[in-house]
C-alpha cells in the first residue's frame, strides 16, 4: 500500500498544488459533493476512498479526500483547493498527508494555474473529479 500511496500523491501532482489560506468564511462553506469507493490496493489489500467536497460562493471549492486499508492500516489525506482568481484565470493546489507505521508524511504539491471563464464550481464538477476518480479507480483497481 506503501507504493501505492506515493502513486497516488504522484498522480495528485499532476492536477494539484499547495499553500491557500483557509478563507475566513470557513463555516458558510457547504457540501456539495460527496462518495466512497472501495478498491483494492496494489499488493491486493481492500481499500476504500472517500471524499468530500465543499463550496464557498462559485470562486472557491475545498475537496478533502482519505484512503484507508483496514488490513495494513495506512492512509492517506488528500487536500485539494479550487480558487477563481481572476475572470479568466483559476488556480489549483493541494497536498496529500500518508500515515503509516506511526509516521506522518506531507507531500506539498506545486500549484497548478488554468485559463478558463468557468467557475472554480465548473472546474471541479467538469474536470477535476471526473478525471481524480477516473485515475483512482484505475490505478488502485
């Protein structure tokens, strides 16, 4: 599960990016996404994915993902930060958190920019979680 993990922090790279304030309006963010997927892990263990994604307004979506084997007891948060920055200019970061072996490790992901006159809502419900579940479920399955 150990390397999954990583290739799952590596996959991660490619659509996401750290370091955003968490918005001052943190209690009026609203969930509007949410699911689990059960999977098997590279060496065969059950895996289960779950997620939750929330809102603030249309310029600013949080979604915070977790992997859990029950059977080698690993995991992994995933943090992901949609951000409309400009009219035509959206911003994606994140990390990804493993514990394993009463160790903790943060895998700080580069910032990802993106030309688009959609929403940071749009973004993430027209490309972002189609292809991170498309990816996940491919890669662990």
């Amino acid at each position: 599960m150990n390397k999954n993990l990583v290739l799952m922090a590596l996959i991660m790279s490619m659509f996401v990016g750290l370091q955003i304030a968490e918005p001052a309006a943190a209690a009026s963010m609203k969930v509007v996404d949410h699911g689990s997927i059960k999977l098997k892990d590279y060496y065969g263990n059950p895996c289960t994915f779950t997620w939750k994604t929330y809102q603030i307004k249309t310029s600013y979506v949080k979604m915070v993902g977790h992997a859990y084997s029950p059977k080698t007891k690993k995991e992994a948060y995933m943090y992901v930060y949609i951000q409309k920055i400009s009219k035509n200019l959206v911003k994606i970061s994140g990390k990804d958190v493993l514990k394993y072996s009463g160790h903790t490790k943060t895998i700080k992901i580069p910032t990802e920019y993106g030309y688009s006159k959609l929403t940071a809502a749009q973004c993430y419900w027209r490309y972002f979680r189609p292809s991170l579940l498309s990816i996940i479920t491919k890669t662990m399955s």
